[in-house]
C-alpha cells in the first residue's frame, strides 16, 4: 500500500496533432477516466493544450504542459507562459526534462528559474533529472543527481516543495529499449528522498513524489511501482497508445 498517491503522466512529445490527440484523450478516458485510485495527467504539445482540455472535462484526468519559459510575457519567440498554460486549465508542467538539458542547453540556473516561476503561478512543476551514460559509467550518478536537485530546487521553500514532483529519468534509458532495473531505479529514488530528508524535513520528503521516468511500458510497471519509493512514471512512447498507457495506470492501481 503506497503512502503517496501514484501519478502516471504521459508526456506526448512532439506528437499527435490537435486532432489525434483529441482521440487519444477519448481513449484513455473511456478506460480510466473516473477512477480516481491513481493520480493520471496527460502532456500533449502546447497546440494541443486547449483540444486535449477540453476533452478531459468531466473526467478525473489532469493536462499538463510539457515547458514553459519563466517570464510572464515578453519577447520570447515561440516560448509559452505560466499564463497561457494556466488558461487552459493545466495544472501540472515538465520542467528540465533531458531533451531540454540535451538539445536546448537549459542549465539548472535556468530550469530553477521556471520551477520558482511555475509555482508563483500555482502550477506543480515535474522536475527532471537523471545522469547520462557516461556519468552513470564513471560512478557519478549521485553526484549529478544531487547536483541537479541543488540547482533546480534553490530557493524552493518546504511549503512549496510538497507541490513538486520529481522526475528520475536515466538518459541513457529514454527511448533506447534500455532500463535500469527496479533495484536500480530505487536506488537513485531512496537516495532522492533522501536528499530532500535532509533538505525539507521528514514530513515533506514523505510528501514529495518520485517518478521513474526512464522507459516504464507496461511490462515492467509493475515491478517499478512495487519500489518503496517509486511513487509513479513520466511515461514518454508506452503513453501514445491508449492501450499501452491503461495497462501502465492499471498497473499502479494494483500497486496503490
């Protein structure tokens, strides 16, 4: 029985059209969109913010976004505010999510920049993190991590610190058909609550979720969830097939 609720959230990516991921929505909605044992929030691309929002309305499915820039407004080409965001009734964002870190070059500085702005506008943020293949190599996993959670979470107070959650992606498990194990994965998660024990205090670190956020599919959620501090997934490929995504919520319900 897991002492936080398990949240399984679909980031979507740049896929699905407005129109596809419409019916992606209906799909798991049709499936698990009344119960209420496990916390589900879907991401699509900001496009599709208002379409998929619309179509969750009447179920118990959250919409979050998967960016934002940390300015309210401004000269900020192609960039989405904690506003617009909100307009569409989202309540959840990815922030510093291993493809920003990798292709855009977001630093911790950066990334903390959003959290702080995120939760000044009442959005919960998702906080990536995760070391790559190489660092994991050198046995500088823990070290990265706390290095990441130092930066990202800076001037996070313990109040505020019960509205995030936190994201534990391996790069070198994202999208490459690699995993770490549970053993693994639990590793890294114990060693979060940890850090934010020391950080926080007991009674928030036991209030924060972690994700596991390195390739969950349905065939090994199961054995993920069953972790002691494992408290859900960031689902990227396993959550853009209505089937393969319930199978995953299915999962943390039998583990809830």
């Amino acid at each position: 029985m897991k002492s936080r609720k398990i949240l399984i959230a679909g980031n979507w990516k740049m896929n699905k059209t407005t129109a596809e991921g419409v019916e992606l929505v209906k799909e798991i909605a049709a499936e698990v969109g009344k119960q209420s044992e496990v916390e589900v929030l879907v991401c699509p691309p900001a496009v599709a913010l208002d379409g998929g929002g619309k179509a969750l309305e009447g179920t118990s499915i959250k919409l979050g976004a998967q960016n934002m820039h940390p300015k309210p407004s401004g000269a900020f080409t192609g960039e989405i505010s904690a506003e617009m965001i909100r307009h569409h009734f989202a309540t959840y964002v990815i922030l510093g999510h291993s493809e920003r870190r990798t292709y855009f070059f977001e630093t911790d500085a950066f990334i903390n920049e959003k959290v702080l702005a995120a939760l000044k506008s009442l959005l919960r943020p998702i906080l990536c993190i995760g070391e790559t293949l190489e660092e994991r190599d050198a046995d500088k996993t823990l070290d990265v991590i706390r290095t990441q959670l130092e930066g990202g979470l800076a001037g996070v107070s313990a109040d505020d610190m019960t509205s995030v959650v936190i994201a534990y992606e391996p790069v070198w498990a994202i999208g490459t058909g690699r995993n770490a194990t549970p053993e693994q994965a639990q590793e890294v998660h114990a060693f979060i609550r940890k850090w934010l024990t020391d950080k926080f205090g007991e009674a928030v670190a036991q209030k924060v979720r972690i994700l596991y956020g390195g390739s969950m599919k349905p065939v090994n959620a199961a054995d993920l969830l069953a972790q002691e501090d494992i408290d859900g997934g960031l689902i990227g490929g396993a959550s853009l097939e209505a089937r393969s995504f319930v199978e995953i919520i299915n999962a943390a319900k039998a583990a809830s």
